[in-house]
C-alpha cells in the first residue's frame, strides 16, 4: 500500500506526512506540476501555504494540474486526507462540503487539542470508534468550519462529521464545533488538526498515527478483496 | 567628544583626530556624504583610496558599506576578545552564519541577527522581514533550517506603543516563520522602560546539513557567472536596515516607515528550496544572501572573501518598477534574494532547477581578477570600486570607555510596597510580564513543522529538536537569554550570566553546550558610558565562554539603540546550540509524580539586586552579586549528568523571581503542589532573598528519592540541598519562622493570566 503526499511550492507540512506516513505503509512526495498521481493507493494533502495563500487560502491550489488528478481519484472513490491547508484546498475544489474562515481570535494558533470521533465511516477512521478522544495539535489562522445553515444540517443529517473539538476545546470558532468532515461517499476525509504531528512518540501522543494505521489497513484489504 | 580613530590603511598607522562635523571640509566643497552618513575623515579616506572623488554611485555604496551595520566600526576591535575556537567549529566568525559539528556527519548551522530598528518603525514587517534574514543567513551556508527562536524586548505594557509593537512583533515573526514551514521553538520577551522608543526584535535561526554540503561564500574562478536568484529588485527599502540601524532614532520613526522592506514567505519558501536543490545537486561553487545595503554588501563581500573582483551589469537585474537608477540597483534591500557563483556550463542546469521552483534567476554579472567591483549599465560604466576599500579599509574606532559617575537609568515605578506580604508578593511576580507564561506569544508560532520538536515551549528549560528522522535518538538543544535589567546593574558580571543561563538551560534538558552566538544589542557606542557597558560586556561573555569552553561562532551588533531618553538598557542576547544523546531523556520543568523528592542543585546565593521584585519595588541596584565560574561549570556538568542518567523527573532553572516562582513554574506546568521547607541552606541574608532573590547558578530539580539520593553521592563538591517534596494541590512553602501556602490553581491564574490580562 502506498500513499501519495502532495507537494505544492508552500507545502510545510509535507516531509511530516511523509514520514508518518512511513509508519505505516510507503510513501511518496506528488509534485503539484504533475497530472498524474503515479498509482498510489491514498493520497494526503498536507498543511502549509499552498502557493502562499495570501488572498484566500486553498484558492490557488484548486487549479494546480495535480488537483485536477486528485479530483478524478477522489470521484472514483480513492482515500483522499486533507490537513490543514489540505483541508483548506479540498474544500476550495469542492471536494469537500463547507469552508474554513479565519479564527475567531484572529490570531494564528498553535495548540494540543482534543477531539473525539463522531462518525467512523471513513477509510482514515475505520479503526477508530465513535467516542473515541484523540490528542493532537492545531496549528492555523484559518481554520474556523464554516457551511450554510442547510448544508450543515446536510451534512449531520448524513453523519459527515468525522471529528468534533472535545469540549471547550474549540480553538477556532468552528460551528458544531466541527474538526473533519468527509465528503458525502465518506472517502475524503479533511481535518485542521495535524494526526502527522503525533504518529512518533516523541511528539508527546500517538493518536494521528491511527488514522494513518486505518487508511493503510483499509486500502491493505481492499486490494486483498479486488485480489 | 574625542575619539580615537585608527586607519587600517597602509599597516598599523595610527592618527587622531577630533570628529566633529565642522571640521574636515570635503575636498569637493559639499557636503553630501555627511548626509549618507560618513563623517568628513571618511570621506577623506574614501578619496585618498580612490585617488579621486567618488561618482554618487561609488559615493552611496560607500556610505553603506562603511555604515556601522556593514562595517562594525565600533565593536570589530572588541569582538576579537571573544573565543571563537573550539574542537566542534566548523565554520566560524565571518561566514553567513556559523557551523558546529554535531556528530554522525551533521553540522549545525546557526546565528542570531536583530532587526531591532526596523521593529521599531514598523513592527509586522519589521519582526517578519528579520526572520526572513536570519533564515536566509542559515541555508546561504547550505543548511535547512530548522528552528527559529526569538528575543524580544518592549517598554512596559502600561504604554500602547509597547504593546501596540509587542501585538506586531509576535504576528510577524509568526507570518514569516508560520508561512515558510520553519518551526519556531523558543524565545523570551522582557518588558522594561528603557526600551520604550528602540524595541528590540532579535531573531535566531537554526539549521542543519551534512558536513559535506556546507558552502561558503567566497566568490571563485575568473569568468564564473555571478546569478542573482529570488524577488524583482524594488525600491523597497533603499537604505533600510543599513541606515536605520547606524543611527539614533527620533522621537517620531513613522517618516523613516517607507524604508522597511515588504516581507513575502512565500517568495523565500521558494528560494529556500531552490537554493538548496542546487546545492544537493553541486551546481553552485558559492552562495550568499542579500541583506542589509543589499547588492552592494553582498558582492563586494564575495569578493573580498575570494581575493577576485567581480563585473556587475546593473540593467540585467530583474526590476520591480522601471526607470530604477544604477545606485538605486546596488542599494536595493528588497527582500528573498540570494547570490550564487556558477561555471558558465552549469548555467542551463541552475537555470532549469530555478524554473522549476519558480524562481527567477538571473546572470548578472562575473568574477573577474581586478580585485575591483566595476559596474556596468549596459555598456556604459557606472562605478569602478577595489573590493578592498569597500570592504577591509573601513575605518575602525577605538572605543572610549568611561563607568558612568550617575546612575544612568532612572528606577522603574513601584508597583509592590516593601511590605506587601509573601503570598501576594509571590503572586505578583508570577503575573509580572517578565515572569508570566509567554503562552499568548509562542502559541501564535508553529512550534511543530519539521516533525523535529521534542520538547515544546514552556514544556522544558530548553527546546530539544531531534537530530534525525529515523527514529534514532540524537538531538540538539537550543535556548536563547539575556537579562538586559540585570546588565545594566554591572554589564560584566550580567553579560556573563546571560552565558551561563543559556548553558544552564541546556542542561536542565542534558545537554552540552556546542558553540554561541551572540547579539549585542547596545546604545550610541560614541558615548563613553555606552563604550563602557559594551567593553565590559563583551570582556564578561568572553571570560564565562572560555570557563564553559563554548566558542562564539558568530552574531550581530546592533548599536545606536538609544532615543532622546537615554540608552536602552546593555542588551548581549545570547543564543546556544547543545547536543544530548537521547531525546527522550531531556527533562521538562514539570513536577511529575507525588511523593517525588525536591532539590536544589548549584552555587546558588540568591540576592534581591537586579531582581525582578527589586523592580516592581521600585529600584534598581548598581551592582551583581560575585560569580565564581569554576564553581559554575561544574555544577552545569553535574546537573547535566544527572539529567542524562535519566533518573530525573524534571530540571528547572532558578531565574526571573528567584526559588519561588521556580518552584511555582514547576507545580504549575504539571498541575501538582509541593511542600518545601526552605531553610536557609543558600546564604541568603533575609526571607525575601532566599525565596525572591536572583542569581546564578541554581536548579530545581525533582526525581524519586533514590535519584535525589544519587544525585548527591555524584554531586561531589557541588551543592545538593534536598527542598521537599511533590504531591497534594498546592505549593507549601516554609522558610523559617515564615510560611506560605497558595493553590496550584491559584498560582497558575497568576502565572498563565499575566500576559494576557495586560493585554485585553
């Protein structure tokens, strides 16, 4: 099983996904230039500034010619994990429901957070179960889930909602207190939180490795199943 | 005033000379070098070097490259008192940044540089555009960059200047650092009223490479092509950092607010890349970053490093707006550009590599054996120059050192009486905004990218980034201190307790202390009490890195700090890169389990002057207490043992508000109380010292009692004084007749709340 991590020229986090991703399966760096995802089994759109990100973040990378690859993937029904500006970007290709507005503080912050999983119909949270808490880090200025009133009533009603904020947790002011969401099929995941900022031990907790574990395992049995 | 000026032309030859401004009318009749800043002498000199009189091309260039930023007039002298040698060197003094070996064929790149000046017209892009230069500074010498760390200096939070400036700072250090990927580890910021008009924004990069692929500078090779890589040249900052910070500022800055530069992440992310794409790939035989006095700095800084001289053709450089002058060309500070020197046959391959990064590259000109910087537009000559003028004559000042006869800083305002009880005493040094948690500043920062942070902010005494990603345990540790209140008090003593912090720090995370840089931050140096606290601080750092064995690798000076109300207080920030053999043995500052046994280890004698409760009563002392640096060193080496034994539970430094805010810091960060009985084993002369007084050299350290136990059998002659023990949900302190007993809660409230209730 192999993920693929996307590298746009602001990428930040790329590296960090590569080698969580490592953890648990092979791993190769997507040059945003390129159309083709190379055949990889899962891919991650990592954190950072896309291509700097200065007018709306994510409203660049949406035209790259590796998103135009990505799209297809996703529609095919390929795991696809946003992080961050990752989330950020799919939101903007309309490969993911809702948008992400700049903190309620207006400050950029860098926070352990925890989560607990709401719905665990994803290939990144199958191994998961709902109620489970996860400790990991956020780290944005624009990360606050924004949808209309209807479309987030759209998107509980069809358990959309991968991971909530754990209580008073909430850094940024997203509504519902939503942290991931997926796309209506369940197969793209995106999330603010960083799980490759806590798949080594030394980075104080484990738990985003599991949603790593979960998508290596679920792409494993999935080839097993085709086989 | 006198001054004693030397010239370096022509060997030893030495001349005296009144420098005033009437004096030395310019052979040319007008006086307009005065205006760029050169003194008539130097103007003089300038003429004598050239054997004529400069074109306003020549004549600016001049005046940047002979700026106190450019040249270190006024501190080159002294900055040779410092040890810059040392086993684990590997680039020292000089380059873009400085190297030291970290083992398994690593070296650890690093620097700290201010951008104090700037900060203080405009503090966004101010702070932003100073970690933009200090990264740049870092992988000019071929290294990724991997932590950034910070130190910070405002006037009190009473003045919406200082926190308008503060607000500014922190969200552009956080811009540049956030946007470009690097995490930003560690810092401090301290608040005092001698910083009120001249903020200090210090900023230190830190990076590593493979031994292999550091690269120097030095330009190379008659007819190699000299490429200009990065950001369109602008008239953005004509004259920025160079002459903003090689002069005084005015009551008002806000005129001076077009000559900051515009920082852009992005643009640097992409250079970052490049450059090092084209160093893994061996195209480039130098590389060097455009900073301060931009084109003009940097190629005659490759030149001279070189021995060559260098060709420029100014109408090749890629401009921002039409219509730019040749001198406009030269002194440009615009932001995200690098220089590189390249054999004419690997041209195509930079280019291409360049390209697919995005970043324009540019040939702008080649190295040439005149050993003159001669430049071009298009056909027609613009200036010819010899490298060595503008870069090795530069006239160096003797400085006139003279203590000052009055106190030179007015005390600060009293916000405690003398007899404000323990318990409220202990609480307002936990909120005072040089003891409070700086959480609102460093959750602003990315603290993760780079999946190297072992150990966060706040969580130990230093921030520990792992040396590799395989998993293997090797790391590095790296702090930043100074106490700039405390050096005013006795700039010697002060300066090299700011060394022995840093070491001390390291320690308390089992590191040892490889190499340091140094920023001086300093007022008018012309001023003889100015020149004083700047020689004695320099004389004092240079005794406590020798004791330590730390060479000084490379740094900054930034001087002229000083407004209408006097100098800011003696600012040396120092900045230390350690190694420890295993991550995750470095200790945080966190008490961890009840029933562990407290101790404190070290020649500690705690003492009310320079404190942080001296200044909230109100004064401020004239004079440090000794230290004895032998005494010092060894009690870093057992503390430092101990950690790496890896018995302990935590190392916490005794610092700002003396024992018991460490000891507060310490139940706070892991939310558990302590019972402590004090009793006097420091020879401290009253309550207030032993529990409030500061001072070198002490350590809180807590572990199982056999690890205590251990620790004092191993200590030998350093003292071990067992404190007490963690446990319950509040901090007892006894010392004495006296007693305190506040809530964890309450102390974190103090603690946590002191930044942030200032601030709303």
């Amino acid at each position: 099983m192999r993920f693929g991590v996307v590298r746009f020229p602001g990428s930040c986090d790329e590296v960090d996904a590569l080698l969580a991703c490592r953890r648990f399966a092979d791993a190769e760096l997507l040059w945003h230039g390129d159309r083709s995802l190379g055949g990889v089994d899962a891919v991650v759109i990592p954190g950072g500034f896309s291509y700097g990100d200065y007018l709306r973040v994510g409203a660049i990378a949406r035209f790259s010619p590796i998103m135009a690859a990505v799209a297809a993937f996703a529609r095919d029904g390929g795991p696809v994990l946003g992080i961050c500006n990752g989330f950020q970007v799919l939101c903007e290709a309309d490969l993911l429901p809702g948008a992400l507005l700049p903190n309620t503080g207006l400050r950029f912050l860098c926070r352990q957070v925890d989560l607990t999983v709401d719905h665990a119909d994803s290939p990144f949270t199958r191994a998961l179960a709902p109620g489970d808490i996860l400790s990991l880090p956020v780290k944005h200025g624009a990360g606050r889930f924004y949808a209309p009133d209807d479309d987030l009533r759209g998107l509980e009603e069809n358990n959309q909602v991968a991971l909530r904020y754990a209580l008073g947790e909430n850094p940024n002011g997203s509504l519902n207190d939503i942290a991931g969401v997926t796309n209506a099929a369940g197969n793209v995941l995106g999330l603010m939180p960083h799980p490759e900022h806590a798949a080594h031990p030394l980075s104080g907790s484990t738990d985003g490795g599991r949603l790593l574990q979960s998508a290596a395992h679920a792409c494993a049995s999935n080839a097993r199943a085709v086989a | 005033m006198p001054l004693r000026e030397t010239s370096r032309k022509g060997g030893s030859l030495s001349e005296r000379s009144e420098r005033t401004p009437e004096r030395g009318v310019a052979r040319n009749g007008n006086s307009h070098h005065r205006e760029l800043g050169l003194t008539d002498s130097e103007y003089e000199q300038i003429v004598d070097r050239l054997d004529r009189e400069p074109n306003p091309t020549e004549l600016a260039i001049f005046s940047l490259m002979w700026s106190e930023h450019c040249a270190y007039k006024h501190s080159r002298k002294l900055l040779r008192k410092l040890p810059t040698e040392g086993a684990h060197v590997v680039m020292g003094p000089g380059e873009n940044a400085g190297a030291v070996d970290v083992g398994d064929g690593l070296a650890v790149a690093f620097k700290v540089e201010s951008h104090n000046h700037p900060s203080a017209v405009e503090p966004f892009q101010g702070a932003a555009t100073g970690v933009g230069g200090i990264l740049r500074d870092v992988f000019a010498v071929g290294a990724r960059p991997i932590a950034v760390l910070d130190s910070l200096r405002f006037g009190e939070l009473d003045s919406p200047r200082s926190r308008y400036l503060l607000d500014g700072a922190v969200a552009g250090i956080g811009h540049y650092g956030n946007s470009i990927g690097v995490a930003t580890v560690g810092g401090e910021i301290y608040f005092e009223g001698s910083y009120e008009q001249n903020c200090l924004v210090n900023a230190m990069c830190v990076g590593i490479a493979s031994r292999e692929r550091l690269i120097r500078s030095a330009a190379a090779g008659h007819g190699n092509l000299v490429v200009l890589l990065g950001a369109l040249t602008g008239r953005d900052g004509i004259g920025g950092a160079s002459v903003l910070a090689s002069a005084e500022l005015g009551a008002d800055g806000a005129d001076r607010r077009p000559s900051v530069q515009i920082g852009d992440p992005f643009e640097e992310k992409k250079l970052l890349e490049c450059s090092l794409a084209l160093l893994d790939r061996g195209l480039l035989r130098s590389l060097q970053d455009l900073g301060a006095a931009g084109l003009s700095s940097s190629v005659s800084e490759m030149a001279s490093k070189g021995g060559v001289g260098i060709d420029l053709d100014v109408s090749k450089v890629p401009l921002r707006e039409a219509g730019m002058e040749p001198f406009e060309v030269m002194i440009s500070e615009s932001q995200e550009r690098m220089l590189c020197v390249v054999e004419p046959e690997l041209l195509d391959e930079v280019l291409a590599t360049c390209a697919n990064w995005d970043v324009t590259a540019t040939a702008i000109g080649s190295v040439t054996q005149t050993g003159s910087l001669r430049i071009f537009s298009g056909q027609a000559p613009a200036g010819d120059l010899p490298v060595s003028a503008l870069v090795d004559d530069c006239p160096l000042y003797d400085l006139d050192p003279q203590p000052p006869s009055a106190p030179l800083y007015d005390p600060p305002p009293r916000r405690l009486a003398n007899d404000c009880e323990t318990h409220a005493t202990l609480l307002a040094l936990l909120a005072s905004p040089n003891v409070a948690s700086k959480r609102w500043a460093f959750e602003q920062y990315d603290a993760l990218v780079g999946s190297r942070t072992a150990r966060r902010p706040q969580s130990a005494d230093a921030a520990v980034l792992s040396l590799h990603h395989d998993g293997t345990s090797g790391a590095l540790a790296v702090a930043i201190d100074g106490n700039g209140r405390r050096v005013s008090c006795d700039p010697y003593l002060g300066a090299a307790e700011a060394v022995l912090e840093c070491a001390r720090n390291l320690a308390c995370v089992g590191a040892e202390p490889l190499g340091l840089t140094n920023c001086l931050n300093f007022g008018n140096p012309e001023k003889p009490h100015v020149a004083w606290q700047l020689t004695r601080a320099v004389e004092g750092m240079a005794d406590a890195c020798r004791a330590l064995r730390v060479p000084v690798v490379g740094g900054n000076v930034s001087l002229y700090n000083e407004g209408p109300a006097g100098p800011i207080f003696p600012t040396p920030v120092v900045g230390m890169v350690g190694s420890l053999p295993d991550a995750r043995r470095a200790t945080g500052s966190a008490f961890l389990e009840p029933g562990h046994a407290i101790a404190l280890i070290g020649p500690f004698s705690p003492d009310l002057r320079g404190s942080e409760l001296e200044k909230l009563r109100g004064g401020l002392a004239d004079s440090l207490p000794q230290i004895d640096l032998g005494a010092q060193v060894e009690a870093l080496a057992a503390v430092r043992a101990a950690v790496r034994a890896g018995r302990l539970a935590s190392a916490h430094d005794v610092s700002d508000g003396g024992l018991a805010c460490a000891l507060a810091e310490s139940c706070v960060a892991g939310g558990v109380g302590a019972r402590v009985n004090a009793a006097a084993p420091m020879q401290a002369s009253s309550l207030d010292d032993l529990l409030f007084g500061e001072g070198a050299g002490g350590v809180v350290v807590s572990g199982p009692s056999e690890a205590i136990a251990e620790l004092v059998e191993a200590a030998g002659s350093v003292p071990v004084e067992p404190l007490g023990t963690v446990g319950g949900h509040v901090l007892e302190l006894t010392a004495g007749a006296a007693s305190l007993s506040v809530p964890v809660e309450e102390l974190r409230a103090a603690y946590e709340g002191g930044l942030p209730d200032r601030l709303s």
